[in-house]
C-alpha cells in the first residue's frame, strides 16, 4: 500500500478562475523521500493542504497511509505531522514551551519519543528558554520539524521547509531529512530550489497546478532529448547575446558561470558556433558537452 | 510638493477600494445621525403611571383628568393599597405613582392647602426627576386655574418620594450600565480576537491537523476570558460599593450567576465574530462597531427604552446588554429577588445557547 | 579610475554590546554587479540599511553615489532604487497606477512620467495588464515589473534584496536579462541572493560571515582561491565555520 496517493486531484479558487491544482495524479511509497519541485504558485501549497486534510478538493481523491482524506480525516490528523510554509509556532512561547505544547496535543511527551527527535532537538537544546519569536531562521526550522515529529508521525509533510534559509542551513536539514527517512518515515516536500531535488528519492516536477514529470531525479535527467552543452567565455552577458542570435540555436540560457545551449533538432555545430563567436570578439570562447540538471530538464518542459 | 500630491491620490485608491472600510467610513456616521436625532430623545411621553384616588371627589378627578390629558403620562388607576403599588414599581411596570389622600377637596376648599403624594422610581434619577417636574408643572397648573380671583392663593404642594435612590444618585443608573458595557465589550472583543489570531499568524493550521478536537480549541480561548472577566466583576463591584458608595442591595450570588450568564452570552457573541472574519482587525472593528453602538443606544441606560420608537424597541429586544441591565438594576439596586428576573434570565439562556450553537456549526473544520 | 559609486571604509553598525557590521571595506563601480552573500545573520541586511540611509553607521565611513551616509541620507534616498521582496508593489493598485505612483514619488515631472510609463509597459509587454490589479499578476511579472519601477528614476545605484525567491528558472533568468540591461546602461546593483548560481552571474562578490567581509573577489579568482568547483562550495566553506548563527 502506498503512503499516499492522489487522483486526478482539481483544486480552483475565486470561484473557479483560479485553477490551482490541475487534474494532479501522483503516489509516494512508504519511507520514500518526495520532493514536489516548482515554483511559487505551482499548486504545491494547495496540494499539501488537500493530503493534510486542511481544504477539500474540488474533484479527485487521495488517501494518506490507506485512509480517505475526506471520509477519514479524523484518522490522518492523528497520524501525520505537519510543516506549513510560513513559521506557524507560538513566537512567544519558548522552544521547550511549544514541543510540550505540541507533545501534549498529541497525546505524548519529549521524553516518550526522544530518540526520534534527538538529533534535531540536540541543535536547539541549548535555546530551550528562548522565545521561539527571537530564533534565527534556521533554528525555527528546526524547532518546526521537532514539533512535526513528536508524536512519531508516519507521514510527514514539509512545506517549503528550507524557503529563505541559507546554503549551509539547507543542507544541513536535508541531512536531518535523510536520517529520517532511514527511520521509516514517508516524507514529501516542496521546495523551490531545483538544487534540492537531487537529495530526494522521486521528484514530481510542477508548474502552474500541472505535473510536468515524476520519477527519480536520474531517470527524469536521462530523459532529457538530446544533447546539452555548456559555453563559456569571458563576457557572459555580451556571449548571451550574441549566442541568442545564432541561427543553429535552439535555446540558450544562463546558468551560473556557463551559458547552457541546445542545438536545433539536435545538430551539432559547435565548430560553426565557435568561428562565429571568434568572429563577434569571444576569442576564448569553449564549449563542451554536459549532463543536464533538474533546473534544465525544468526549464526545458516549460518551454514545451 | 507634488510628491505629496502622488501620495494622497494612492491612497483614495486604497479606500476606495476596499469595501468594508468604506462602509464603515459612511454607513457608522449615518447610522449615529438617525439614530441620535431622530429615535433618541430625553423627552418622556406616554409613561405609564399609577393614580391612586383617596379622595373620590371632584377636586380629585379634575386633577386625575389633567394628568390623563397630558401627553406625558398614561394614567392606568385602580389599585387601591400601597403594597401593589410597591409591586408595580418592583415590576418595572410604572416609574410613578401618584396618590391623592382623603378629603382633597375639602382640604383645598377649608385649609386653602392640600397635599399630593408622588412617589418616582429613581433607580433612573433623570427619568424620575423628570417625571415628577411634569407632575409637579400639572398640579400647580390645576392650582392656578382653581384661584384665579383668589386673594389667598390655594396651595397644593406634592410631596415627593423617590424610592431606592433617595439622594438621587447618578451612580444608581449608570454602574449597571457601565458593567454590561464592559463585560459585553471585553469578552465578545477579546475572544474573537483571540481566536482569530490563531486564524492569521497560521497557527491554526497546524492545531487542526493533530487530534485535537476543534471544539476543545473554542473552549481553551473561552476559559481565560471568563475568568478574567469575572475578576473584572469583582473589581466594578468593589469600586462601586467602597468609592462611590453604591451599596449591593441583592444577592450577590444572584449577581454573580446573573454575570456569569451575561458573560458567556458575550464569549459566544465573540465566538460568531470570529468563525466569519480573517484578521484580527476586522475582528476587532466587528467586536467594537458591530456591538458597541447597539449596546451603548439600546441598553436603556443612556436613554430610557419605553421612549423609543416602536422599531427601535423591538430592535433592542436583541441585544443582550438590555436583559443585563434589567436583571442588574433589580437585583443591586432595587434587591429584589429571582422572581422579579426570572423572564430576563431565560431570554438571556435561550440567546447563550442560540448562539454558541450556531458558532459550532459555524466553526470550520477545515481551511476552507 | 572612475569614482565609486559606493565607497566604504570600515563601517560598523552596535547594537549595544552585539556588532552586527564589523568594519567592512570596499568599493563598488558604475555597471558593477555587485553581489552581497552570506547566510542569515551575517549582517547582510544591517549593512544594506546603512547604504540605503536607512539607518546611522556607529562607526566608519560611507559613500553612496557621492554623498556621505552619516550627513546627506535624504541625498541617497534620492539617488537610488530599492527592491526588497517582502514588498514593493500595492497589490490593490493596478500596473499603471504603481508606476505612476512610484514615478511621483520619485519626482519625475509629469512627461516624463507619462513617457516613462508607456515605454516600461511596453518593455516588459504588460499592455494588456496595464489596467490590472497586481495582485492578479503571476510573480515573476510582479518581480520583473518590480524592478523596472525601481529604477525608473535612473538611480546610479539599485540595490535588490532577494527578488528571485521562489519564482521560476525561466522567470529568474528573465529577470537578470533585465539587470544586465541595466548594468549596461550604466546603473550599478548590489544584489543579495540565496541562489548560489546566481552568484556567478555577478561582476563580484563579497561574502559576510559574523559581520565581517570574509572574503571578496570575481567568482572566478573566488573558486580558485578556495580550490572549489563551485560559488556553492566556496560558501559552503567559509560559512561553515560561522559562529553566530541568530537572526
């Protein structure tokens, strides 16, 4: 049995103008590591809120760990844990004030399920007196997750966990994540940074309420069409243009210290492109070939 | 300069586009407008009053027929003994009562002088002191048209008694008034806010999504304010009775169950409040515009109700504060017992239940 | 040499006993892009606030487009654009009223605002949202219409605080299409980021770590000094060993 599934899920707003989550299938096995990568306004806060039975959908159905998120609420409000987007603790309690809270809402205690916890709650030990409201960022983070597994969820849901975090924060609670997972936990999170999507097991890869792609991250670069390349020389902005202007071009785009490209139909012209670089003052222009990331094969099935 | 300019045309566009405020920017002011001027009005017409006739004799029923002729009063005589007149009074049903001794007319025709007993409820001392100028304006009226050649004028001199608030104290009227203002304000503001707080910061979420039945989070918000509020009780009384010197005349245990009603009444009208806004300051702006103009206009302790047009008297039959009223002036200031508060209580139980019912329907179990 | 356009000299923002900006130093040039890293906590936004004259430096020197940041602030607040992602835009006003408004503000005369409007509307091909409410609008076109009021002023320098959060790849790349556009035409921008690919787009950067400038450089000379493959790993490594790690 999956941990959680979903069915042709369609979730609109304002009265049907606004198409959400758009006809979502999708199913995470148990003790799988999810990601739901997209952009802002890709429908994944929506769909959270539907397998967390916060918001019914319009049309479809989902089940998490076998039970029916509309008939059996009840039941999965009792057995997952819940990380929604912004900080949603009490910012003037402290942090051992709010893990008792939350502990005691469910009917258990820190001690009870410690072992759990432990490599989290370890980092913020030493803030227990502070007033969550006074944590860094990355603290809250962590304080957040710790209440979200106290009473030893089966599922668990991040909803955008690491948004605004910093680089070193980030990888930090992915590792956290990971540990996790060894546990036997489902877990599925969202997240913007398609960076992030290499650390998960499967992926599905949304946009604007629809699922472009779902399958591991290697599968899902593998099945990238064609050839990609990677161009560099020295002035990035002035080889963008020029580059853009080539016919043999199919796409060519930023991507930190390269330009990435893909040629039309999949011909190779590299040599051709390098003499008309040369020729537009790029005298140390390169080329070679690349594996393409999750931030390509994103980009390439929003241009399709 | 023109920058300023800039500014002040973006925000019109702000105003101007937000409804809610709107309303309130122009509908609060008009409403105040006719209510004030046109429903409002300290003049007393139609009281109904209580003559009770000694005297049965000429002088006595040209007195009685002035007094029914003026627009002022509503003579409904017949009792006959002074205790159904304490009854009445006790009641609320009359706030005077006039009482012509024996041998009226003869004590103006042989003594050039006569006596009127008048007596006010001055639990309302405006009310009564007004009341009893009529009645004074009519007899003295009725005295000048006996003696118009008369060289000794004759004298009728009423005599005044102003029951449970002898000195006429302001006190009387308006702690009573003062206490359902500030129950009412505090719990249905503070409870509503509260909950809604949970609503914006996102908290809510996160509560619904555990075992945690919905029901039990409505309670918790509900219980500190209670508490609270009762204390605030305590603390009202004890400055009425030690600094202005308002003594409880009643039961204080038939005061504090009273205010205890009152107060959940208040906690479920927060709890309406707070299952249909989103912010905690739409919240607050319900709680204040929606509650306190029915409440400070309605109550009948700034204005005496019976003088109300027929549509804004039935309109304050909804407003809880006004049984409150009622119920405590009885008891704290008139002492009087559950007999004479018995249909107050029950309507103030059916409000409490109607609308904590309809908060829990209400109360949504989801996000949306 | 031509004259920076920001020029600091250890410049120190305290609070109390807590130094939030401890001494930094240096200079940036017109059409730099400058990027400012470092992880939450580093002091990055404290530092921006001085530049911005938004907020009185405890000790150092600092120039923004000329003028100093302790006596002339107004001076600056003239001089350049902010883009903060918390917000920018009036969501209840529609395209054309936010650029309006912004253009005021910042004293253009009324052709020009009209000119202006009309040209950035059709720049970033909004003609047909022009009478929308912004708050209708995706948030890539809220970010990249952001950015054009911003600096619809001509400001010498626009600083941006985190404007790609959470928006697409393909919006993200549009919108530094729009920075190097301004670059070129001469407008420096000191941008901070938590994309580490984005980094690289920079002129150079500068990476604050415990309130100080840990190190600064062209991402380039960056990744050889650290011997990394990757701005990711060059942060990684200096931020690592960051002792404060609170807000």
């Amino acid at each position: 049995m999956d941990a959680i599934v979903l069915s042709n899920i369609i979730k609109t707003y304002n009265k049907g103008t606004v198409k959400a989550v758009n006809d979502v299938s999708l199913s995470v096995s148990k003790a799988e590591l999810f990601g739901l990568i997209g952009p802002d306004g890709a429908g994944k806060t929506s769909i959270f809120r539907v397998l967390t039975t916060l918001l019914l959908a319009d049309s479809g159905t989902a089940t998490v760990d076998g039970y029916d998120v509309v008939k059996d609420y009840k039941a999965i409000r009792g057995c997952i844990g819940y990380m929604p987007g912004r900080f949603s603790l009490y910012q003037d309690l402290t942090v051992e004030e709010n893990i008792n809270f939350f502990a005691t809402l469910f009917g258990t205690t820190l001690q009870e399920n410690y072992e759990l916890v432990k490599d989290i709650y370890i980092q913020i030990e030493p803030f227990k007196h502070r007033r969550a409201g006074q944590l860094s960022g990355g603290m809250k983070q962590k304080l957040a997750l710790c209440c979200a597994l106290i009473h030893k969820p089966t599922v668990l849901f991040l909803d955008e966990p690491t948004t605004g975090v910093d680089a070193v924060s980030r990888k930090e609670f992915w590792e956290m994540l990971k540990r996790l997972k060894e546990q036997g936990i489902t877990i599925m999170v969202s997240t913007p940074y398609m960076d992030e999507a290499t650390l998960c097991d499967r992926i599905a890869l949304i946009q604007e309420g629809k699922i472009l792609s779902v399958d591991t991250p290697e599968k899902i670069t593998e099945a990238y069409p064609g050839q990609l390349y990677a161009l560099k020389a020295g002035a990035t902005s002035k080889l963008l243009k020029d580059a853009r202007a080539y016919p043999a071009i199919e796409d060519v785009y930023a991507f930190g210290e390269y330009l990435h490209m893909a040629f039309k139909d999949n011909k190779n012209d590299s040599q051709g492109l390098l003499k008309y670089l040369h020729g537009k003052g790029h005298a140390d222009a390169e080329i070679k070939e690349v594996k393409p990331t999750i931030e390509d094969c994103f980009i390439r099935l929003l241009k399709q | 300069m023109k920058q300023l300019y800039t500014f002040v045309k973006k925000e019109f566009y702000h105003v101007f586009r937000d409804r809610k405020t709107l309303l309130m920017l122009f509908g609060v002011p008009i409403a105040q407008i006719i209510l004030f001027g046109f429903a409002l009005t300290n003049e007393i017409k139609g009281s109904k009053i209580i003559v009770v006739d000694y005297a049965k004799d000429v002088a006595s029923q040209q007195l009685i027929t002035r007094i029914g002729a003026s627009k002022y009063f509503e003579v409904e005589k017949s009792f006959a003994d002074h205790n159904q007149i304490e009854d009445a009074f006790k009641q609320g049903k009359i706030k005077l009562a006039v009482i012509i001794p024996q041998n009226f007319n003869d004590d103006i025709l042989h003594f050039n002088k006569a006596q009127v007993q008048v007596i006010a409820d001055a639990s309302d001392p405006n009310t009564a002191t007004t009341l009893t100028n009529y009645i004074t304006n009519i007899v003295s009226d009725y005295q000048s048209s006996l003696t118009p050649n008369q060289k000794i004028p004759y004298r009728i001199v009423p005599q005044i008694r102003m029951l449970y608030n002898p000195e006429l104290k302001g006190a009387p009227n308006f702690v009573p008034g003062v206490m359902a203002l500030v129950l009412m304000l505090v719990c249905t503001m503070m409870t509503s806010i509260a909950i809604v707080r949970e609503k914006e910061m996102g908290t809510m979420e996160v509560l619904l999504v555990s075992p945690f039945k919905p029901v039990f989070v409505i309670i918790s918000k509900a219980i500190p304010y209670l508490l609270l509020s009762i204390i605030n009780l305590i603390i009202i009384l004890l400055l009425s009775v030690f600094v202005l010197n308002l003594p409880i005349k009643g039961n204080i245990f038939l005061l504090f169950g009273a205010s205890t009603l009152f107060i959940l009444t208040s906690l479920s009208i927060g709890l309406i409040i707070s299952t249909v806004t989103t912010s905690q300051q739409s919240a607050m702006m319900a709680s204040l515009m929606g509650m306190m103009l029915p409440t400070m206009l309605l109550t009948g302790f700034m204005f005496p109700v019976e003088n109300m047009p027929v549509p804004l008297q039935v309109l304050s039959n909804i407003v809880p504060s006004r049984w409150y009223y009622i119920i405590i002036k009885n008891v704290m200031i008139k002492g009087l017992g559950f007999s004479a508060i018995w249909k107050e209580t029950l309507i103030l139980t059916g409000m409490t239940l109607l609308l904590l019912g309809l908060s829990l329907r209400n109360f949504k179990n989801r996000l949306a | 040499m031509t004259e920076p356009v920001i020029k600091t000299e250890k410049l120190t923002k305290r609070f109390g006993d807590f130094i939030a900006v401890n001494e930094i130093s240096f200079e940036t040039y017109p059409g730099e892009i400058f990027g400012f890293l470092g992880a939450n906590g580093a002091g990055k936004t404290t530092a921006m606030r001085m530049l911005c004259g938004l907020s009185i430096p405890t000790s150092g020197k600092a120039t923004v487009a000329g003028f100093d940041v302790y006596r002339y602030p107004e001076k600056i607040k003239k001089n350049i654009g902010y883009m903060s992602q918390k917000f920018s835009l009036y969501e209840d006003l529609t395209v054309t009223e936010n650029i309006r408004f912004y253009a005021g503000i910042y004293g253009l005369s009324d052709r020009d605002i009209k000119e202006k409007s009309a040209a950035l509307i059709n720049q970033l091909g909004l003609q047909n949202e022009a009478k929308t409410l912004v708050a209708s609008l995706p948030l890539g076109w809220k970010q990249k219409l952001a950015f054009s009021v911003a600096i619809i002023h001509q400001p010498k320098i626009v600083f941006l605080d985190e404007p790609t959060g959470g928006v697409d790849p393909v919006t993200r790349r549009q919108f530094w299409d729009l920075i190097y556009d301004a670059a070129d035409k001469g407008v420096t921008v000191f941008v901070t980021t938590h994309y580490m690919d984005e980094a690289e787009y920079c002129n150079r950067i500068s990476i604050m770590v415990d309130g100080r400038i840990d190190a600064m450089d062209t991402p380039a000379n960056l990744k050889k000094q650290f011997s990394a493959n990757s701005m990711d790993e060059v942060f990684y490594h200096l931020a690592r060993s960051a002792k404060r790690s609170a807000d």
